[in-house]
C-alpha cells in the first residue's frame, strides 16, 4: 500500500511542479536560441528569468508541501485519505518521501541552473570554455588542505546525507504542526494559526538542543590525508593529517536524526488516534 | 456477530453533546435507514464509524473493529462532501479507487461512466457539483463492498436526481451487503429499508424492523413526524 500512496501522491504534487518545471524548459529553449543567433539583448533578461524560475521552484515546492499535508489530509480530501484502508503511518511516510524526492529535485535544479548560468555567461564571454573551466578546477586543486577527487567524494556523500536530514527534519516540523493544529483541544481555532504557533514553538525549543549541540565540539573533517573525526582539539583516524580543509559538526545532525524519529512517531499517532477531520 | 455495534458512545462538541452514551447493534445483509432531523448526530456517528472522528468515548466497531484499515477496507463510503482533488480527471478518479480497493470493479466503474454521461477526461475542477456527486456515488457503487455508508445521498438533489441516486443503489449493491443510509428526507427512500434507527437528542429514539414498526399500518415517516414531535416538545 505505501508504494500505492508514494505513486498517487507523486503523480498529485506533480500537478502543481508542471507548471514552473515547464517555465523552466522555455526559458532553457530560449537561452539556447538567444546564443546560437547571439542576441545579446535578450542574455541578460533570460539569465534573470531562469535564475528566478530556480528560485520559484524552491518556494513552491515548499508550499505543495505544506499544501499536500494540510489539504490532502485535513481539508475536504482528508474524507478520502483518512478512509483509505492503510495506517496513519502509512499516510505519513508516504507523504514525506514524496516530499523528500520533491526537495531534492528542487535542489539538485536549483545547483544545476547556477552550474549552467557559470558555463552560460563563460561561454558568452570567452572563447575557450574548456580552459577557462579547467583553471577553475587548478585553483581549487591548489587550495590548502583540499583533498583527492576520492575523499571528496566521500565528503559530498556525508553532505548530501546531512541535507537529506535538515530536509527531513523541516517536513516533520511542519507535519507534527499541522497535526497538532487539527486535534480536538485546537480546532475550534484556525487551524493555520495554530500550525503556525506550533511551529514556533517547536522552532525554538530544538534551536535550543541544536545550539547547545553546537558547544560540543565533535565534528567531521576533511583534509588532504582523508575524513576523519575532530574532538575538541584532537583529530582521530586522520594519521598525518597536515590541514584540514573544512569541518561540519555533526552532533546537531545526530540530534535531529533523533528528533525526526520522535517526531514521526508523534506525528503518526496523533494521526490514527487524535486527528478530526471536519 | 453484529456487522455494526455501538456501545455507549458518547460524543460532544464543546459543551455541545452529540451522541449522548447510545449503544446499538445491527446484523448484516440488510438496509438500515440512520433518521433524524438535521443537527441530530447521524453525520457524528458516521464519521465515528469510518474513522473521521477520533475524540469520543465508548465504542463503534465495524465487524469487530474500531475504524482500521481492516473495516475501511470493506466500508465503502459516501461523505456529504466532495472530496476528490481538483486536478483529477474521472479517468483518475476511478484508477485511485482501483489501486487501493481490492473490491474495486473498474469495468464496471468505465460502464457507468459512460452511462452517468461523464466525460472521462474532465477534470473534477471543471465540473459542476452535481457531477462531481454522480462520480463519488459511481466510485463507492463500483465496489463489492460489504457495507455501505451513505451520508445524506439525497441532501441538496431535485426529486429526479434522487430517484436515479437510489435506483444506482439499489441496482449495484451486491447481494448480502449491507447499507446504512443516513436521510432527513423519509418519504422518498422509506420502502427500501429493512431496519430504521432514528436518533435525536443525543439518544436512539427509535431501533426497529420496519415490519415490526410499520405493522399497524404506519409508514416510517408517520412514526418519524410522531418520534420526533415529540422529541422537539421534549427541548
């Protein structure tokens, strides 16, 4: 049944992402065009225009978000979701990894845009892309401490893992928030206003765990020799380390990897067993 | 084993009570009509009964169960409102019910598509609200269901829509199934029932066969107009 509820949902978001993602292509078409016949007048509003598509995209896949856990589940449509014969659960995880695809999707367009916006105006600019990209990628092989293509690529695994969890972390706010906002002891209220305030109270409360996180001093590092982990002063598992490169502390992830599980439990039983649908 | 039983349910908003500690049960294979005025708690316990309405106290089960994917698998239900999202086409409409309910007959669903005269390829957002009603009775009627929970099928239709409303029920229910059908409007649909539970006031006014009801003569709606007179000089 999950599998269902990720293809329904998949196929009812994308509704409201065709549109921007078409807008997307259009403008790519005309970019292609305005350098192949090099109307230079229409470079600059094109680059415009498809740096403020990336930047919609972000934005509305944020609100089909929010819009696919209030309206699909508690607005008129929850008749239809809340009657369907699987778990509170089942409704929950589904929603959320039809959200994580959509972040995801939204970033990774968001990345290649700007990657293609560099080329773009490179190519508009010089003559030779090839080596002007090449001398980009000099200058950072020569930075202090940067480490073989292969740590990195280690190191961007870890990075991509630690957004999925920020990523996870912000759906379950709002998916407990909304939750909350829909039980009995609040829905005489705007259902809204109150997602809203528990929001904010959930916001501050875990900034407060996050932040006292932060002064423990644990965090992962890349260097020239590898990855390894700092604690305080000491490096540990990077034997003849000479700089490190850049550093991200990782308690807070594990704190919100904690919290994202507490939250879904919450959230899915507060679901089953306290949610009316109006 | 009672299909549907109800004991002593207890269901208030605000300081507003509802259902007021009623109990009741009723056997399958039969049609049972829910009756009362507006306001009197039918659409309360039917969303109990399906899972809508977490915040009670007492019981409402369904074969057994509380509202869980095992009784909302066999419940086919008709909510007053419209529930289906905007950008579904009917196509969709009857895709969705197929993947997620195994009695889901999708030949039969196409069928009466074609017959209702809905466009396939309309969206819902596009249609009116009566069509829109005719495609939520055509996805519930599409499944083999054993119980059918109808909120208020004939609220809001002129009589003609109401007589093709019950004749799709009536025709395509499956043999043995049962059909709790709530209705403030007793004298268009009182010869279908088999058992009549008339509610007001918080309480079960009336639990009955219509045969044992009606053997004096009466109709349902003579025993409606006397239960709940009363019912109102009462308050």
């Amino acid at each position: 049944m999950l599998g269902k509820l990720i293809k329904n949902e998949f196929k009812s978001t994308a509704h409201s992402m065709f549109g921007v993602f078409m807008a997307a292509g259009v403008t790519f078409l005309v970019m292609l065009l305005v350098f192949l016949f090099k109307v230079r007048a229409l470079m600059i509003l094109s680059s415009v225009v498809l740096g403020a598509i990336a930047v919609a995209v972000l934005i509305i896949t944020m609100f089909s978000i929010i819009s696919m856990f209030n309206k699909s589940l508690y607005g008129a449509q929850g008749y239809l979701s809340f009657t369907l014969p699987v778990t509170g659960k089942q409704l929950l995880a589904s929603k959320t990894i039809v959200s994580l695809i959509w972040v995801s999707i939204s970033f990774l367009f968001a990345i290649l845009v700007s990657v293609f916006l560099v080329v773009y105006w490179v190519a508009q600019t010089s003559d030779n892309v090839k080596q002007v990209i090449q001398t980009i990628y000099d200058m950072l092989r020569s930075m202090e401490g940067m480490p073989d293509p292969q740590t990195a690529l280690k190191f961007l695994i870890v990075m991509v893992a630690a957004l999925f969890i920020r990523a996870l972390f912000l759906i379950f706010k709002v998916a407990f928030s909304l939750a909350i906002a829909n039980t009995k002891r609040f829905q005489k209220f705007n259902p809204i206003f109150i997602a809203i305030l528990v929001y904010i109270a959930i916001f501050i409360v875990l900034s407060i765990g996050n932040v006292s996180a932060a002064y423990i001093p644990v965090n992962l590092a890349i260097g020239s020799s590898g990855i390894g982990l700092v604690l305080g002063e000491s490096v540990i598992g990077l034997p003849g380390m000479e700089s490190v490169f850049m550093q991200m502390p990782i308690l807070g992830y594990i704190f919100e990897t904690i919290i994202c599980v507490l939250l879904y439990v919450a959230t899915g039983n507060i679901m089953t067993d306290h949610v009316n649908i109006k | 084993m009672a299909l549907i039983e109800v004991e002593h349910l207890t269901k208030s908003y605000g300081n507003h009570l509802v259902l007021d500690d009623i109990s009741f049960a009723f056997e399958g294979g039969q049609i049972i009509g829910l009756l009362g005025p507006n306001g009197s708690g039918k659409t309360s316990l039917i969303k109990i009964l399906v899972g809508l309405i977490k915040d009670y106290s007492g019981g409402a089960y369904i074969d057994g169960h509380s509202a869980d994917p095992h009784t909302k698998a066999m419940v086919a239900y008709l909510p007053e409102k419209t529930y289906l999202p905007d950008w579904m086409r009917c196509v969709d409409a009857i895709e969705y019910f197929a993947d997620f309910y195994l009695d889901f007959d999708r030949e039969k669903a196409y069928g009466m598509l074609e017959h209702f005269q809905l466009p396939p390829k309309q969206t819902i957002k596009s249609m009116s609200k009566g069509m829109q009603e005719k495609l939520q009775l055509l996805l519930v009627m599409c499944r083999n269901a054993k119980l059918y929970i109808l909120d208020e099928p004939l609220g809001g239709v002129d009589p003609a829509a109401r007589s093709f409303i019950l004749d799709t029920i009536m025709k395509n229910h499956p043999a043995g199934s049962t059909i709790l059908l709530s209705t403030h409007l007793i004298y268009d649909v009182q010869h279908i029932f088999d058992s009549v539970l008339m509610i007001g006031q918080g309480k079960v006014l009336v639990k009955a066969r219509v045969d044992e009801l009606c053997g004096d003569g009466r109709t349902i709606e003579d025993v409606f107009k006397e239960v709940f007179h009363y019912a109102w000089q009462v308050n």
